[in-house]
C-alpha cells in the first residue's frame, strides 16, 4: 500500500491533533487542571498577549492555506471559470 506525500501529511496531522486531545485528557487526569495544554495557554495568553496573537494568526493562516478558503465572490468566479473550459 502506497500513501501519496498529501495523505502522509493528512495522516500526520490527525495524529498529532489526536496526540494532543490525549495528552490533555492523561495531564489533567493524572496531573491536574494546572497542568493542560489549554491552562499553559491560557497562562501565556495573559502574561504575553501578543504571543498569543501571532499564534493564532498562524494557525488562521494554515487553515486558510490548507482548506483553501476564499472570498464567496473569488469562489464563484473560479467555479465559473473551470465550467466554461
């Protein structure tokens, strides 16, 4: 079985968002509340917001790259245009 470069990535990805969701269910569990993913940072958020900021651009970004969206109007002349030829 032959997995193309987009669907190791694919696969890469879910499994380090599902790596992630774990860990923060076996840290809070067995570490506590003050010791998740989600109250580090939170944490950080307070103490540097524009850490946070530029974090959340990022991850704004990679989700805009990889789901390609696009302006409504963008998408309908692309649809039209791929529809003509």
């Amino acid at each position: 079985m032959s997995f193309k470069p987009n669907q190791i990535t694919a696969i890469v990805l879910i499994f380090g968002g599902l790596f992630f969701i774990f860990y923060d269910i076996f840290a809070l569990y067995f570490f506590g509340a003050d010791n998740t993913i989600s109250y580090v940072v939170n944490v950080w958020g307070w103490s540097s917001p524009l850490g946070i900021f530029i974090a959340g651009v990022v991850c704004g970004g990679l989700a805009v790259h990889f789901l390609k969206w696009a302006p409504m109007e963008k998408q309908i002349r692309e649809k039209d245009e791929t529809d003509i030829s």
